[in-house]
C-alpha cells in the first residue's frame, strides 16, 4: 500500500502512517493494510537477528578493547543497537488492527 508503509530507516522496515482515521479506510483498504502489515511484520524476526549478530559482535570487540573512548562507543553503540531490537520487539507484538485504530484515535484528539 503505498504512502501507508513509511520507511523507517532507523528500524530497518516500514511502518504504518495512516493519513486518515482507520474507520475512514473502506473494508478492502482495511485488509489490503492488514495483509501488507502481515507481510512486513514476518520480516522482523529477521531483522531483530541481524541485529543481534551486530551486538554479538561489538561485545567481542568491546571484550577485546583497550582504548576507553573506543570502549564508549561501542558500548553506545551496543545501547542502540538493544533499543531497536526492542522497539522492533513492541512492533512485532502489536496486534495492527488494535494499534491501527489507536493511532486513528490519537490522530483525531490531536487535530
């Protein structure tokens, strides 16, 4: 669906942007949304282990380093890395068509 996937590039998939609220969608739009969320939501288990190979990696190095302004960015680096897997955790576990709606709510209390 395009315009309705934006991507995320700090996250590494699209997400969700509704330009209006869920219940303006018409029922084919509504599914046509949910089947595509399916579609990218079954790519984050790929995406979370990649990740987690890059942390993998950097504590190694961190194991290995001994300059400490080094040892601090990849600590911080590491720190990222874990907020994204966590963020991409939450997305996951978002059931869409209850945090479609939710988000259609907030957009209207906001306007």
């Amino acid at each position: 669906m395009n315009g309705i996937f934006i991507e995320d590039k700090r996250l590494g998939i699209r997400v969700p942007h509704l330009d209006k609220p869920w219940e303006d969608y018409s029922p084919n739009e509504q599914e046509a949304i949910l089947l595509e969320w399916e579609t990218i939501r079954g790519l984050i288990p790929d995406r979370i282990a990649e990740l987690e190979r890059e942390i993998n990696e950097k504590q190694d190095a961190l194991g290995q380093e001994a300059d400490f302004a080094r040892s601090c960015q990849l600590n911080a680096d590491i720190a990222e890395l874990a907020s994204i897997v966590n963020d991409l955790w939450i997305w996951y576990r978002v059931s869409p068509h209850v945090s479609f709606e939710k988000e259609a709510a907030v957009k209207r209390k906001i306007r």
